[in-house]
C-alpha cells in the first residue's frame, strides 16, 4: 500500500484538541457573558435616550405638549417602573394621563435582563412632558442598573431645556447613581 492513504490523526491528538477547545471555552464564558451584559446595558440606554430626544422632537416639530410616561400595557400612563416598558404620546390637555384622541406615538417593550429603570428628581416618578418649546417642567435623571449595581449604572439625564444624555454613574446634579434593591 502507499504510504499517503495510511496517514491520519494519532490518539494523542484526537485526545489533546478537544481538551485544549474545552479549556479555551472555559476561560472565555466568563468574558463573554461580560460582554454580552454590558452591551445589553448600553443598547437600552441608548434606546431609551432615543425615545427622550424623539419625544422632544415631536413637541417641538408639531408644536404640543408630548409626554413620556411608564406603561405596563402600551396604551395607559400607570407604572412608576419604566423598565416595563412606556411610551410616547401627544398629550393635548398636558394631564399627563391618555385620554380618548390623544395620539400614541410610539410603544416601547419591558427592558430585557433583569434590568430596572427608574426616574430620579423629577416632580413626577411616572412621566416627562416635553412643552411645545420643547422644555420640560423639571431637571432630572433615570438610572438604568442591572446585576452588577450601582458601579456600572447608566443615568440619563434631561435639563430644563430638555436636552437630554447618558451620564455613566450619575445623575443630573452629578450625584453618584443608586440601584434600586
């Protein structure tokens, strides 16, 4: 027989690659679930940092009043825990309540990952009204946590001419951020 079709993969190499492929798994999970966990903190802040500055946006291009309010069901203001979701609409009276013919603008889900957001300073815990200026009554911060605590929280801030932005560990009066427990 020629000596080109016998050559093939000796026991010790058959034994030696999945060991090294298990072991180089190992020390990459950890890193891995880090990675994916922090990503996931930033996308939802950067989503919900999205939702702000649309909200003020419509406020200022249809010339109304716009609020932002914690919503458990996609069509009522009635959670002050907007990790489980809120939304986006035209709020004609300014009650900061949705009544009939008031536009919803925009629904977003619960925040995936055990994760909570809560708002922080502001003279109401469950909703931000933009003016049709684009202005809002008060300053304050969300803060955005997940699993690792206070040292990685997110805030999100809005000052009184409604702008808004992430500020990682604190809130808008540059205060360390707390999770709640």
């Amino acid at each position: 027989m020629n000596e080109k079709y016998l050559r093939g993969f000796t026991l010790i190499e058959v034994l030696v690659v999945p060991a090294v492929i298990v072991i180089t798994m190992r020390l990459a999970a950890p890193s891995f679930q880090q990675f994916t966990r922090e990503n996931r903190h930033v996308t939802q802040s950067n989503d919900f940092l999205a939702s702000l500055r649309y909200a003020r946006n419509q406020a200022v291009t249809k010339r109304m009043y716009v609020t932002v309010c914690g919503s458990t069901d996609g069509s009522t203001c009635d959670s002050s825990q907007w990790e489980q979701g809120w939304i986006v609409y035209l709020d004609n009276d300014s009650d900061r309540q949705v009544d009939a013919g008031e536009e919803i603008l925009k629904v977003y889900k619960s925040l995936s990952g055990s994760n909570s957001l809560r708002a922080i300073l502001f003279t109401s815990a469950n909703s931000v009204q933009f003016r049709p200026t684009g202005w809002v009554d008060s300053t304050g911060s969300f803060v955005l946590c997940d699993g690792r605590g206070a040292s990685s929280a997110r805030g999100i801030s809005i000052n009184i001419s409604g702008q808004a932005r992430v500020n990682p560990g604190i809130d808008v009066n540059g205060n360390a951020l707390n999770c709640p427990s």
